[in-house]
C-alpha cells in the first residue's frame, strides 16, 4: 500500500506536485498542497493507478515535502480546507 501527505512547515507552495499528480494534490488559500483524498492525514491508500503520480510528485518537490510511506501515516486532519 501506499499512503502520503505534504509536509505543510516546509512546502513553499512551488506547483510541482498539482502539476504531476493532480488527482492526489491540491492547494489551499495560501497555495500550500495538501493531499486531495483524505485531507492530508495520510489515512487513505494510494490507489495503484496513481502511484506513479505520487512517487513522479515526491521526486519533483524541491522541498522533500512529499512523504510516502508503506503504512497508514495518520496526521490530524488540516482545519482549514
Ligand atoms: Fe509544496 Fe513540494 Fe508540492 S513545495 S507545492 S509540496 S511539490
């Protein structure tokens, strides 16, 4: 499995991960991405079809703010989107 969420402290809001997966990301007011799927808590499984998205989308961030992992990640959900 695959599950993943975008570490807002340290996302400069570059564009890259919408622009390669956007199906999995997208951007709040301060254009700062989250995860689409389960409001960046990392709870919901990547399905397969779009993992190659999120691993083009981990590659591509300048800022290493895209993590994935094997198992549920479980962050609080964001309030504000
Ligand atoms: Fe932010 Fe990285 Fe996406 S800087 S906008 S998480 S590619």
């Amino acid at each position: 499995a695959m599950y993943t969420y975008v570490d807002q402290d340290t996302c400069i809001a570059c564009g890259t991960c919408g622009a390669v997966a956007p199906d999995v990301y997208d951007y709040d007011d301060e254009g700062l991405a989250f995860v689409l799927l389960d409001r960046n808590t990392g709870t919901f499984s990547v399905p397969e079809e779009l993992q190659e998205d999120v691993m083009e989308a981990h590659e591509g961030c300048p800022t290493e703010s895209i993590k994935l992992s094997d198992l549920v990640i479980g962050k609080e959900a964001l309030s504000h989107i």
